[in-house]
C-alpha cells in the first residue's frame, strides 16, 4: 500500500509465500497501526485470514481514514503465532495520508 486517501476504505494485504508462512498454521495475529504517535493493536478477529491467497487483511474504515492527518504516515506490522507456537513477523511498511478535499461521510 502506498497511499491512503482520506475518506475511503482501503486495506492492508500481507501476502506470505507458503515457504515463508502458511496462514493456514496461525492461531494469533497482532497487527499494529500507529499514525502520529497513535498506536492502535488489531488481532485475530479483526483481520481476514485468507488461507487460499495465503494472506491476512486488514479494512479501514471510512471513518478512520476521515480522522487521519493527510502528509503524515501510517506505519504497521504484522506478528502472528503459530500453532507450534512460533512467532513471526513482517518489515515494518508505512503508507503516506493523501488529503481528500471534501472531509463530508458518504
């Protein structure tokens, strides 16, 4: 993801190669959003565990991109625990706030 315009609903899609991580195997997810120093934790029941794409996604939400700073960054990361209890996680990525001209809810 490279950018977030304010105002819609994007998300965020981790796609693993199977010889990395089978999502398949997950049992918890923490996935961490900050923007401005705001640090927000997602877990399992706030993603979608795709095991056919092997991915985990995230939906904003209207609303969370409306509250979003545009020029500033978004930055996550993923961790997940797997049923042999190992942990593993991804890079964190960031995504630059691009500002909607109308701040209006559709």
């Amino acid at each position: 993801m490279a950018n977030i315009l304010q105002g819609t609903t994007p998300s965020i899609r981790y796609p693993f190669k199977p010889a990395d991580l089978n999502v398949a195997n997950v049992i918890a997810v923490e996935l961490t959003i900050t923007h401005k120093g705001i640090q927000s934790i997602y877990g399992l029941s706030d993603v979608t565990v795709d095991t056919t794409a092997n991915t985990i996604t995230y939906h904003f939400s209207q609303a969370q991109t409306l509250a979003m700073d545009a020029g500033e960054y978004v930055y996550y990361q993923i961790r997940c625990e797997l049923n042999d209890h190992n942990i593993v996680g991804t890079a964190k990525e960031k995504a630059k706030v691009i500002d909607l001209m109308s701040k209006e809810t559709l």
